[in-house]
C-alpha cells in the first residue's frame, strides 16, 4: 500500500511537471489528476482484497434486469 | 481532433488484426466445446452477423460524416444525454481494452513465463500502448500495416503442415445438432470479437475513400480467417481434445513436427500474439482516449492516456483466474455488448431520422 501511495504521488509530481511546461489549461490537470486518482482508487481496493468489481457488478445487473 | 487519413488498406488490415486479436486464441476451445465438430458452422453464422452490423454503424456513420460515434451522441440527443451515453462508451472502450490486457496476460502467464506477476505484464504492454496512442493512429496503422504479413504467414505456414495430421473421423462425434438451441449457447461469438468492433465508429472520420469496403472486406477475410483455423482445430486435435483446451491451437504449434528440424513453433506464435494484441490494445486504447478527449475536449492526448494505464492495469485484474472470466463471457457478454453496438446505435439512427423530419415540418410551417 505504501509503495502504491509513493507511485501515486511520484506520478502526480512527474505529471503536474511535465504539464506545467505546456500550455496546458487547468481542465487538462483536472482531468490527469481525476483519472489517475480513479486507477489508483482501483488498484487500493485489489490491494485491500475488497475490490471495486465492475464485471461482478454488470453481471448482477444483467441478471435481475433482463 | 486529430488530423488523420487512414487509406483503406490500413483501415482493412485494422479490421482484420482487430478481430483476430484474441479471439484466435480464446474462441476455438469455447466454441468446439459448445457447438462440438459444428463450431466452424457456427463461426460462419457469427461472421455474417458481424457483417450486417457493420452496415449499421456504416449507415450511422455515413449519415454524419467526420463525426465520431461520442460527437454523434451529442449532436443527435444532446449535451447531457449524449454526454451521458458517451461517457458509457468510455466505460465500454476501458472494458474493451482491460479484457484484452487481462487475455494476453493470462497467456502470457500460462504459457510462457509463469512466475511473472500477471500485473508486470499488463502494466509494460499498456505503456507501450500508451505511447503508441500518444503518437496517434496513423502511427498504430502503419505498425498494423507494417506486421500484417509479418503476423499472417507465419501463421498459416506451420498450419498448412500440420493438415497431415487431419483425421475426418475427428467430424465423427455421435452429437445431435439442434441449429437454434447451438446459435443460443454460443451467442458468445456474435458478441467477441465482431460486436467489440463498433469501436471503429471512433476511427471512421479518419478513414478516406472506400471506408464502406475495407471495414466489411476487413470482418469478412478475418471471419473467413477465423472460420478456417476453427475447422484445422477440429482436423487436427479433435473435438474431444479441443474443447478441454483453453488455448488449442497453441497445443497444435507445440506439438508440430516437421522433417524432425522444425518443431515447437510455439515461441513464433507466443510473439506473433504478442504483436496482434499489442495492435488490437493500441487502437481500443486510443478509442478510449480519443473518446475522453473528444467528450471534454481536451487537445493533449498525452495527459489522458499515461493516467489511463492506471485504471486499466487496475481494471484487467478484476477477474481472479481465466474460468472466471470465461464464464463472465458465456453468461453476460452477448447481452451487454447488445446496448454499445445495437441499442445505442438504433436508437441514435431513430432520434436522427425523428429530428430530421421534425426540422423538415417546422420548415414546411414557416414556408
């Protein structure tokens, strides 16, 4: 978990540096930092053994809806 | 949005690497275990519907030239419906292209390295893609175009050999074929690989002249492809021995043997995969990162795709081993590809028509 938290940060210093170095708009950095925080999100739940299961849940869904 | 043309031999050589993907290594060993020495027959049935879906999203297309199927969502219901139904087809390309990391992966796993961490493969094969998105798709084409001959000779070379092994007896298996109740159960392969191609809504708009031809030419020769190795399976390993492989024609490279100098071919086809898979992950990643792009309109693909690699490696990890995510495919697949690749579609060539004819009145009113 600690080292997923350093890549996390690592990723983000190494991202905002590279974008603040183009002209990029505050909506592009949003987006960086709204996407990785999203996969790191998913990588913590696989870590922590309770992962966020997008198929189980599609897969439930089919199942009572249709 | 960027400025593309893609010729229609690179569109065709897209088409059929991205169908040939990794259902060649996946479908046989379903496909025969379902529908027994019917499996080709049932390929062929799957093809033609591939085909006529094609039409469809041709037709969408060609009602909105140089509009993508994220831009046609939101000129055709709005900015928040079509912003909603966009954001599903983002779900869909990320789904896509985690399924495929997770696919090669496995194999990769299984196969040929089976103490490396599933998670090493899927993160350096998405960082390459990722590149490879940033670059654009002229680039991913050319490579396709570049590898296509590369990836089909030697292919078909060592299966060609391998036909002394074909046994007609092996068509012999004492099964009762009920067409309708065989199409139901294996609606898998309608679904994997032919309905995952709606994704090359995205790239139409970069396609040139004769779009029409090479995308259908494309799921025809892949069809034909496909078909062909599914019945050299049968030929050569049996139904029996197919349908409890997960990987059969790699099982045929791995056993052929040719004048005693040529043998275990497998390693060919371990990197012949490698390559398509990495092409076939290329284009559904730049799918999905042209989609996020194109939604918030954001120039830089660059900044969408390396944080892409995060969800996605994360993503191909959700299924605990490759029963499960076989399983995943037989049950629910057909029914949820159905919404991204008819439904969706239906309904956007209802509202457009609707539209048309409500603007076409006003008109008539006002004049």
């Amino acid at each position: 978990m600690t080292l997923l938290i350093l890549l996390y940060i690592f990723f983000h210093i190494g991202g905002f540096w590279i974008l603040r170095a183009s002209p990029s708009q505050k909506k592009e950095m949003g987006l960086f930092f709204g996407l990785t925080t999203l996969g790191a999100v998913l990588w913590g739940s696989i870590i922590l053994r309770h992962p966020l299961d997008v198929n189980k849940a599609i897969g439930w869904m089919l199942s009572h809806w249709l | 949005m960027e400025q593309a043309n893609l010729s229609g031999w690179q569109l065709f050589n897209l088409t059929l690497v991205f169908i040939i993907g990794t259902s060649f290594i996946l479908l046989p060993g379903s496909l025969i275990a379902d529908a027994k020495q019917y499996g080709w027959l049932v390929f062929i049935w799957a093809f033609l519907y591939g085909i006529i879906l094609g039409g469809l999203w041709l037709y969408l297309s060609s009602k909105f030239p140089g509009l993508s199927i994220v831009q046609i969502a939101v000129q055709v219901l709005g900015k928040w419906a079509g912003g909603f139904v966009s954001l599903l087809y983002v779900l869909f390309f990320i789904q896509i292209a985690s399924w495929v990391t997770r696919n090669m992966s496995d194999f990769m796993h299984i196969n040929v390295m089976p103490r490396t961490p599933l998670s090493v493969f899927n993160i350096m094969i998405l960082a390459v893609c990722a590149y490879a998105v940033v670059k654009g798709i002229e680039s991913i084409a050319m490579v396709c175009e570049l590898l296509s001959l590369l990836l089909t000779l030697p292919f078909w070379i060592p299966f060609s050999i391998m036909i002394q092994e074909w046994d007609w007896q092996n068509f012999n298996v004492p099964y009762v074929f009920h067409p309708w109740e065989t199409f139901l159960n294996t609606r898998y392969a309608l679904a994997f690989p032919f309905m995952e191609t709606v994704s090359f809504m995205m790239i139409f708009p970069f396609a040139g002249r004769r779009l029409n031809l090479a995308f259908l030419s494309g799921i025809g020769f892949a069809g034909i492809n496909l078909t062909l190795s599914i019945l050299f399976t049968i030929g050569v390993l049996g139904v029996e021995r197919a349908s409890h492989l997960i990987y059969p024609i790699f099982i045929i490279f791995r056993e052929m043997e040719f004048t005693n100098f040529i043998e275990h071919l497998e390693s060919v086809l371990s990197i012949n995969i490698l390559l398509i898979v990495c092409i076939k992950l290329s284009l559904l990643f730049y799918c999905a990162v042209l989609a996020i792009c194109q939604l918030f309109e954001v120039k830089e693909r660059g900044v969408v795709a390396y944080p892409l690699i995060w969800i996605i490696s994360a993503y191909a990890l959700f299924f605990k081993n490759i029963v499960e995510n076989v399983n995943w495919v037989k049950m629910y697949l057909f029914n949820y590809y159905a919404l991204y690749a008819i439904v969706i579609p239906a309904v956007l060539i209802i509202c457009a028509r609707m539209r048309k004819k409500g603007r076409f009145r006003k008109r008539e009113t006002a004049t």
